[in-house]
C-alpha cells in the first residue's frame, strides 16, 4: 500500500489511478494523516435464482404444434 500526500494525488492522479487498476491501493494524506484511501473498482457479483418464476408461468399443450395458416401468412407478408 503507497500514501502519498495531497498536493501529489493531484499532480499523479492518472499513474495513480494505473497502479490502483492493476490491484495497489493508495491512501492519501493530509498533514501526513490518512484521510482516504483509492482502491479498485470491484464489480458486484449478481446472484442467479433459479425457479423464480415457477409456478407463474403456463405454457399450453400444444406449444410446439403447427402454426395457424393465418399465422404463417402473417410471417410471409400476406
């Protein structure tokens, strides 16, 4: 972990953000006193459920049947 004062965080910001996005963490100081610290950007971890919408859902028998002839006009611009 680096500290660096202030003034310094200013003038670095840019090669202070690269070390920060490679893993390093960087507090800064005032006075020679931690007042904050940049760490890397972790992106939230979105947990799946599964089964949500069981039971919510009905899909009628014939799901996989053969189309209407209207339908099918419709897909073919008629």
């Amino acid at each position: 972990m680096t500290q660096v004062n202030i003034h310094e965080a200013k003038t670095h910001l840019s090669r202070l953000v690269e070390e920060v996005s490679g893993g390093a963490e960087v507090v800064i100081a005032k006075e020679g006193k931690p007042v904050a610290r940049l760490v890397p950007m972790v992106p939230a971890k979105r947990v799946r459920k599964l089964g949500m919408l069981k039971g919510k859902l009905r899909v009628p028998d014939d799901f996989d049947g053969p189309l209407a002839a209207k339908v099918i006009a419709s897909f073919e611009g008629h």
